[in-house]
C-alpha cells in the first residue's frame, strides 16, 4: 500500500485540535536502575476519557459529513473505544450505537453508559461483535467506525507519537502495546516521518500472540483464543493497518499474563498512576527484555488507565 504521507499526519493533528489532552510524559529513576535503560511513559491513561482511544474516534468521527450522522454512529469494542467513540459523538450532539462482548469489564461498560450511548451485547469473540453490528448496520443504516481498521482512526492515533517525539527528542525506541494494530499503525507513522531513527516495537501477550504469527508469516493470522487479562489487546489485525505494521514495525515482544500483571503492579505502587493491562504490556516487555534496552533511550506509551479496581486487585491476589 501507499503509505499517509506526512501531510496526512499533520493534518490530523490540526483536525484533533481542542479535541483531546496533551498528554505529559513521565519518568521513574527506579524503573531505569532496574531495566539499565532511560525511560520515558508517554501518559494516555491521563487522556480523555482514559486512553489514547479518544485521538482515533474523534478524528474518525471529525471526518464524517453532518448529513452522514443523521442516524448515528455505531462501532464494536470492548471498552475503550466503545468509550471514546461515545464521548466524541456526546460532544458532537451524535448518537452512538456501541457493540460490546459480554466479557467486558464493568467499570467500561458503565461509562459507555454514562457518556449516553446505547449498548447492545454480543458474543465475546471478535467474529461475534462483526456479526453483531453486521446487523444492527443492516437494520439502521449507521455508519460504522471499525476500532483499530479504519485510516482515519490510524491517523488520529498517530498523534500520540507526534506529541511524544516533541516531547523526547531522540528516542531509540518507541514500545506501544498492539491487538487491532491500530495504535501501533499510528505509532510507526508517526515515527517514520517524524524521528526516522526511532525503531516502533510491538509488545503483545503470548496467549494472544497474532501480530508476532503475522510479523514471521507476513500475512495475517487469527487468534482461536482471547484468554488474556489485556481485554483491549484481544482483536486480530486488519488488511489496512497490517500492510503499514510490517513495513514500519521492526519486531514484536511477547509476554506472559504474570508478566502483564506483575508490570501493572510495578506502576501502581511505585509511580502512584493506574494503568490498565493492556498498557501493562509495553512495560512488561522492556523489563522481560530489558538486555536489549540497556543504555537506550526507549519511549513506552501507556494506553490507558480504565480499570475495575476491585476485579483486578482480586486477581492480583489470586495470582500471588
């Protein structure tokens, strides 16, 4: 594929404006003794309704025609971007129609309510939630935003990076957290033609280990299971931000689920912030491969901080 050029970037970002929080970017000198690298969180979890979902459905929805709006939006998500899509169509007086698996966590769920957008379950495979809002699209005629397979959803994804490479200059690495693969498109074009030097990895569960299949293969592959704590990296990657990841991404870390929760653990107690599994993952990745990070300079996104507190300190104990 051609890839969005750096005007398309740009433009994005204009787009975005007033639109989203600049988020800050922290450190820990404790995190750098323990990993031998110098370190450098990119804070989504403080965006707009709490992850970096918020910059991709409002540029999404930015985009649209009013007159395309008329019957409202609809997307399928299991909690974040069912989030953002729903605080971005409540700023713009747009209806939003959300499709989430029954597994959701809780605390997502209530939210989405919250921002005002109607809530229909599916079952908790992603082919259950396509064919879900299949039919919800046939009978209302919406258009759909798909959470991470969408260009314009990419685009608004990329402005994390661009912010974070203003932010740092000359970072070695830029870890994102992948599942749709939308984040992590984002990510690689933003790094491509703002900060060339900077390599984009991925860092993905091993029980949900598709994108890492897909980097070897060179073609997309499924997961036939979504048993993995990091409820937002539970979806397969799509054909338009694939071709963008495997010119752009240089390899994917795996980790396990006592990695991902031992590294939420870590962040909570020690740089006081809640994040949530999935944004756990990137963190897990550079301490389980912190040989190959000594001495670099590694930027780490921290996609988000939405989180059933009780659930998961309960599964904190369980694990321990």
């Amino acid at each position: 594929m051609t890839l969005p050029t750096k005007a398309d970037l740009i433009k994005a970002r204009m787009w975005l404006e007033g639109m989203v929080h600049h988020t800050p970017v922290l450190t820990s000198t404790t995190f750098d003794d323990m990993t031998g690298a110098h370190v450098f969180f990119k804070c989504e979890n403080f965006q707009r309704m709490g992850a970096y979902k918020m910059r991709g459905a409002s540029h999404a929805l930015a985009r649209f025609h009013l007159d395309e709006l008329e019957n409202g939006v609809i997307t399928h998500s299991s909690g974040n971007f069912a989030q953002a899509v729903a605080l971005a169509a409540k700023m713009k007086h747009v209806k939003a129609k959300i499709v989430m698996p029954e597994n959701s966590p809780a605390v997502k769920v209530d939210a989405v309510r919250g921002y005002g957008a109607e809530i229909v379950f599916s079952g908790n495979s992603p082919v259950d939630r396509e064919n879900k809002v299949n039919e919800e699209i046939k009978a209302k005629g919406m258009p759909f935003i798909h959470p991470s397979n969408n260009l314009n959803v990419i685009l608004g994804n990329s402005t994390a990076t661009q912010e974070f490479v203003e932010q740092v200059t000359g970072l070695d690495y830029i870890i994102a957290p992948v599942g749709g693969g939308g984040l992590l498109a984002g990510t690689a074009l933003a790094a491509h033609w703002f900060s060339a030097l900077t390599e984009v990895i991925a860092a993905e569960p091993e029980n949900v280990d598709d994108a890492y299949r897909s980097i070897q293969s060179g073609h997309i592959e499924k997961n036939e299971t979504s048993d993995t704590i990091a409820d937002g990296l539970r979806t397969n990657l799509g054909d338009i931000n694939f071709p963008i990841i495997k010119e752009l991404v240089h390899k994917v870390l795996l980790v396990s689920e006592q990695e991902i929760l031992d590294a939420m653990k870590w962040v909570w107690e020690r740089m006081k912030i809640i994040i949530e599994p999935s944004s756990a993952v990137a963190v897990a990745a550079v301490i389980r491969y912190k040989d190959q990070f000594k001495g670099k300079k590694v930027g780490v996104i921290l996609t988000g901080g939405n989180v059933d507190l009780k659930e998961m300190m309960k599964l904190m104990g369980e694990k321990e």
